[in-house]
C-alpha cells in the first residue's frame, strides 16, 4: 500500500455527486497536483482527506491506517488554504507557533521550530511584524511556515497561489516546490492553473465531472492525452479534422493532402477523426523530418517576447503555432502566403 491511498472515494451534496469514485495512490514524498475547471471535484477531495468532509463511501488510509473516521486535529496534516487564514491578531512567530501550542509542544522546542520554520522560508527577521505589515506572497509563506511547523504526513494547498499576481506566483511556487523536496513531504496541490501543475507536479490528475480523468507525469498529461477533454483542458490545442482513407493502415486525408498516421484508426472508411497538435508540433515552412506540409495563410501574429505566436488557415482550419524571436528575422505579415509542416508522429488521434 502507498504512503497515502485514496480508494473509491464519493460525496454528494443533496441530490448533486461532487467525486465519483475517486481512487489515488500517492508515495512517500511525491508531489501530486488536483488540476481542473471550477467544480470538477478538486477542493472536495482535498477537503476530505483534510478530514473537513466526510465521505459517502471509500476509504483514505495514511501509513497504511483509514482515517475517514478521525478528526483533522487527529490526522496530523498541514493544509494552506488559498486564503492564507493568518490571525491578524498575532504576530508572524505567534501564527507560525499556533498549531504547535494547540498540540502542547513546549516553549523552547516552539521557539526552536519557529526559528527554523521563518529561516526555511526566508523570513527569518520578520517574526514581529504582523499579517497586515506583510505582502500577500509573504503572507503565504507564513502560512506555508505554520503548516509545516507541526511536521505534518501529509501537506495540503488549496489554489495558494491565486490570489497573488503572476510574477509572485511564479517565485513562490519555486519556493514551495525547493521547500517540499527539501523536507521530503507528500504534497497534494490543487489548482485549476496548467502552468502551475505541469511545472510543479511530480503526477498530475486532471479531473472533470467529479473524476479522473487521467493520471500521469506532467510530460505524460501534456503529450499524451487519453481523453478529448484532457487533451483540450490541458495547453493549447489545434485539430485538423481529417477524413479516414484506409482505417487499418492508418491512412487519412487532411484538405486533400494524404497523412500516414503511426497506428490504425478506429472509422471505417470515410469517416472523419480529428487530429490534434500542440503549438509547438506545428512549423512554419517546410522542415527535415516534418513530412505532412499544407498550404496556409498568415491571419495573425502575436508578439510574446522570446515567443511568437502565428495563427495561420491551413485546410480550412485556423491553427496556432510557435516560432522563436529572432532579432535578425522579422516575423510574417497578415495576409502572406505560407505553409505549414508536421510530423505525423506528433499527432494525437481525437473523436471527431
């Protein structure tokens, strides 16, 4: 049994199921991520192990023990609410000390943990200062510092990041991903931010509806989709749709330009199946091991910095690719003639 196992869990409020059997299996100090859209079920499993719900039906052992029947205070974790839940009334060290003064730890072993909480996130001279003297991503520090203080099995994050602007969120959530490796805890994050999950996440489960949808590796979720909603939950995605010539061959027209895809397609002949690519599969211009090319026309362009990114009409179809800034070479116009190439390896195969 994993460090934590999370088995057909369910919870419905009134007539409306929330988690649907839900099932996790997470090790010893893995970071695992929630990702999805807005009532797909994330914050209530989290909850749940968390011990503030309780489940209809399953189980959620910890080292091996079900706790669905203790209270948080007997489950010995540490949760970080996206709302950070400092006492404005007490000072950062008295924040940081509170869950081990509950817990009946004694004054100099509190000190000493307060000490080394502050100093590993970076605050160690701001114990005095009070929440509202603080920045919101200090404040989630503090926060993350009083979760850890009790040296929880297990930490949880609800969405801790999105109340701060996207700069912050990009240095904190290094910060809390140097600090968990460090401390070797097992983590479950949840977040409805791609970027978030992909870059933080050691797996990732992309839920909708009340389910997985998928668990995998953040390469995995990104590059291998097993749903059509993973697939277009996750990054940006471009279809083709595509007709089937020869089904066990695996062969497909794309605007009248012949595909040879690596593996059999389900249609029979003349059907029609989409085929999807990231931004990055697709190239402007014709290139060396990219064997599909399709006439296109430039319809916008969209300075990013280090990235442009071209939408073009190639079969009929606006798509959107990725091309580096270079100093040296301008970008295309609206309106020019292009091509566009890809590999057929790239592809991923949806329902159409």
């Amino acid at each position: 049994m994993s460090f934590l196992e999370i088995s057909h869990l369910e919870k419905s409020f009134g007539p409306l199921r929330v988690v649907k059997d839900f099932n996790l299996s997470v090790e010893k100090g893995e970071f695992v991520s929630l990702l999805g859209p807005s009532g797909c079920g994330k914050t209530t499993v989290l909850r749940m192990v968390a011990g503030f719900e309780t489940p209809d039906t399953g189980s959620i052992h910890i080292e091996g023990k079900d706790v669905v029947r203790l209270g948080p205070n007997a489950r010995k974790i540490g949760m970080v609410f996206q709302a950070y839940a400092l006492f404005p009334n007490l000072t950062v060290s008295q924040n940081v000390a509170f869950g081990l003064k509950v817990a009946g730890v004694g004054k100099a072993e509190t000190a000493d943990r307060v000490r080394e909480m502050l100093s590993l996130i970076g605050l160690p001279d701001l114990g005095d200062r009070y929440p509202f003297q603080m920045s919101g991503g200090q404040q989630q520090r503090v926060a993350l510092a009083r979760a850890l203080a009790v040296r929880p099995r297990v930490l949880l994050l609800d969405e801790p990041l999105s109340a701060l602007d996207a700069k912050i969120r990009v240095s904190l959530r290094s910060q809390i991903r140097e600090i968990q490796q460090r401390l070797g805890i097992t983590t479950i994050f949840v977040t409805h931010d791609q970027e978030e999950a992909l870059s933080m996440s050691d797996r990732i489960v992309v839920m909708n509806g009340g389910i997985a949808e998928q668990v995998g590796t953040p390469f995995d979720i990104y590059n291998k989709p097993t749903t059509k909603f993973v697939a277009n939950f996750v990054g940006t995605l471009n279809t083709f749709s595509a007709d089937v010539t020869d089904a066990a061959a695996g062969r497909v027209s794309v605007g009248g330009t012949p595909v040879q895809l690596p593996a059999a397609v389900e249609p029979a002949k003349g059907d029609r199946i989409g085929l999807a690519f990231r931004p990055e599969a697709l190239h402007l211009g014709r290139a060396i091991g990219r064997e599909v090319t399709l006439p296109a026309v430039i319809r916008a362009v969209n300075f990013h910095g280090s990235v442009i990114r071209i939408e073009v009409e190639a079969a009929g179809t606006n798509v959107a690719l990725d091309t580096f800034n270079r100093a040296d070479t301008p970008p295309p116009q609206v309106g020019d003639a292009a091509e566009v190439s890809f590999s057929a390896r790239d592809v991923i195969v949806l329902e159409y």
